[in-house]
C-alpha cells in the first residue's frame, strides 16, 4: 500500500471563510482546554488521560457548549488524536534523550493558532468538479487540478500564514493496481547505466557517479536582501497595528515564494532522476546534527532530507529503489584502488598516489556511494532508504471522494 497526498487550493466566500475561521479558533480553545485538563490529571493522580477520556470530555463540552455545535463531530474527535499524539512524541524524545541523543524534549504547549481542521473519515465530498462539500461549512470552490488516485482516506483544511485555504486529501493506494509503477526485471537493475550514485553537498546541489553535476539554486540567497529589507520593516512597526500585520503578510508571501521555489526545483530534479534510474544510491545523512555547523543556513536551503524523501515514493511508484548507505569516508576513500587519502573541506579535487587517480572529490564520492549500495542491496536490491516511503495503517470504513454528483455526507 502506498499513501499519497494531494494538495488542493480552496477559493472560500466570506461566508465560508467566517465559518472556516471560528472552526479553527474553536479548535485551539477545545485543544488547549484538553491539554489543561490533561496536566490537571497528571498533576494529581499522577496518571495520564486516556483517549476514551478525552472523547468524553469533548462530548461534555460540546453538549455544555453551543457554540461547538458548528463543528462536525469528527474534527472535533481529531483533536484528541492530535493531542495524543503530541505526547507520544514528549515519551518517544525523553527515551531518545536518555539514551544518549542530544536533542531537545519539548513538553506539549497551548497553542496560541490553530491552522488545519481534519476530517478523518467522513464529512467531506465533491458535489462538482469546482465544488468540495465540508459539513458545517458549506460548498467551497476547489481547483482540482488532477484527479486524487487510489481511495481517500482523509482530507485536512489548511490555512496557510498569507491566508490561503488549501484541502489536503491522503489516498491510498494499492501498489498491485498503481498505474504509475513500470514493472523492472532483475537483469535491468544490474545494467551500469541505470544505477546512479547521489553525493549532495552545497558548492553544487548534487554530483552523480557519471560526473554530471546539478547546480544548487540557493534560493534562500537570491532573495536574502529582500527578506532582510522587509524584516526590518516589520520591526519598526507598532506591535499590533494593520500596517504590522500587513508587513507580516508581505514578509510571508516572500518565504512562501522561496518555499514554492524550492519544492518546483526538488520535485522536478526527483522526477528525472526517478526516471532515468531503476537504483540510486544516497548517503544517510544526520542532517539536523549537520545544522550546528556555520554552514546551517545553506543546508537547510538546501533541503537534502525532504530531496531524498521525494526521490524514495517518486522512485518506488516508478518501480525503482533508492539505497541508503553510510557516509563514513566516502569522500576520503579512493574510488579507483580504496586507499584513504585524508582531505579537507577546503580541497576540491582527489588525487591518489597509488593508482594516479585524479577527478573531483564529489565525483569520486558518489562512485563510493554507488559502490557501497550494491555491495549493501545484495542480489535482490531490498535495502531501502530508511521509513521514507513507508505507509502507515488506516482505519477501515473510511470516506471517499467520489466522482461529481455523489451524495453529501451529513
């Protein structure tokens, strides 16, 4: 099973977006109440709400509480989920952090927003090929740009910092009937040509084991000096006044530009590669312990982890597979004859004194990149790149968008 998202932009009315926007603020005050009855609990008893719990409580305060009734029932019953979830994450980074990682715990917090509402599984359906149907909310315009594959499973409202509405609708999709996936035999995975070894780095986004090198855009860059430009003006403004908000706006738009810059550009090169290739070969990176170096802001722009994720569900619908290996002196070690030849950074070229090896160091890391994944994947190839392209487990009996003209669900 395969799980896919596709990502929708919502026109909403005034009428719509009033009802769109008191759904959310009833979402963060209900959120926050559940936290603070959860503490409460803690506090005294020194026990845990259950799920079972918290269902109740929200039916209690739903039935205390008109103004809840606006609410469909089950993006009410999501918040618990939400919320469970949150604390599962606390227990899962406390056991990491005494394990010896280094990262930050972070206790569940009061949320002072609330962007997304979730509809687990029904409430939602396509009254049209323009309309989307939410109960509670009403007929909202919707650019359905390509039709979702597979079955619905969910669908999440989101709104965006510059005030977009989005539907994000999470299909499921069976692998046996995916349209998309080319059948590969065991003699085309062993041909040279359609196995790639990845090295990503800063100077160029990423160099392939055929010597081909991709520029990297350096989005965050390009538009440093007009974020700086409008940060500034943001900082002089009085704190809540209109012209604060709509610098705000203005500095958020130009985020939202780099971030849609960046997924075109790892989309479209995912894509190709995904393509061209039945095996790619990546290194394992720990990116957030890369973070802390000087070179932070350059790596974040570069986006390696989310690169890679696109490249392992492109792959896999394609009928490829995308290896991880260990990074460990690649770039140290002769891709010709194996020997060590220390460098740093600041080197560009490798140049071996026993076999008179010279190209360029990323060049001859990817070929130990390649190298490495084929001796890992064995005959068959089955290593892949961590839980990337993994689908976690849905609950039965969920809704579906149907084609145009299906019932509304109450």
């Amino acid at each position: 099973m395969l799980l896919r998202n596709y990502k929708y932009r919502l026109y909403p009315s005034k009428k719509h977006l009033g009802r769109l926007n008191t759904q959310l603020a009833l979402c963060q005050e209900l959120y926050n109440l559940l936290l603070q009855k959860c503490r409460e609990r803690y506090k005294n008893e020194k026990k845990a709400m259950s799920k079972a719990e918290l269902c109740r409580l929200i039916k209690e305060v739903k039935n205390s509480d008109p103004r809840f009734d606006q609410i469909y029932s089950q993006v009410l019953q999501n918040i618990s989920d939400r919320l469970i979830k949150a604390y599962r994450n606390f227990f899962r980074r406390v056991k990491e952090k005494k394990s010896g990682k280094k990262i930050q715990v972070g206790f569940p917090r009061f949320k002072n927003f609330y962007r997304s509402a979730t509809y687990p599984q029904f409430g939602f359906s396509m009254v049209s090929e323009k309309r989307l149907h939410l109960a509670k909310i009403g007929d909202i315009p919707i650019v359905l740009h390509r039709l979702p594959k597979g079955k619905v499973k969910t669908l999440t409202v989101k709104r965006n910092q510059t005030g977009k509405w989005f539907a994000v609708m999470s299909c499921v999709i069976d692998e046996d009937n995916n349209e998309e996936k080319k059948p590969r035999s065991a003699h085309t995975l062993s041909v040279q040509n359609r196995e790639i070894g990845i090295d990503v780095g800063i100077e160029s986004f990423a160099t392939l084991s055929n010597g081909e090198k991709i520029q990297n855009p350096r989005l965050l860059i390009m538009s440093e000096k007009k974020l700086k430009r409008w940060q500034r003006k943001l900082s002089r403004k009085a704190k809540s006044s209109a012209n604060r908000k709509k610098a705000r706006v203005r500095l958020a738009k130009i985020h939202e530009r780099i971030t849609d810059q960046r997924a075109d550009f790892l989309h479209k090169l995912s894509k190709k590669l995904s393509e061209d290739y039945d095996l790619m070969a990546v290194e394992n990176l720990n990116v957030a312990g890369m973070m802390r170096w000087h070179l932070s802001k350059h790596i974040s722009d570069a986006s390696w982890n989310r690169f890679i994720q696109m490249l392992t569900y492109k792959a896999s619908s394609a009928g490829g597979k995308v290896i991880c290996v260990n990074p460990e002196g690649t770039t140290q070690e002769c891709s010709g004859c194996g020997r060590i030849v220390k460098k740093t950074l600041a080197v560009r070229k490798h140049s071996c004194p026993d076999c008179g090896l010279s190209i360029d160091r990323d060049h001859n890391s990817a070929i130990n990149i390649l190298k490495r994944a084929k001796s890992t994947a064995g005959p068959a190839g089955t290593d892949a790149c961590g839980n990337l392209a993994s689908t976690p487990p849905f609950r039965e009996g969920a809704s579906q968008i149907e084609e145009a003209g299906t019932r509304r669900d109450k």
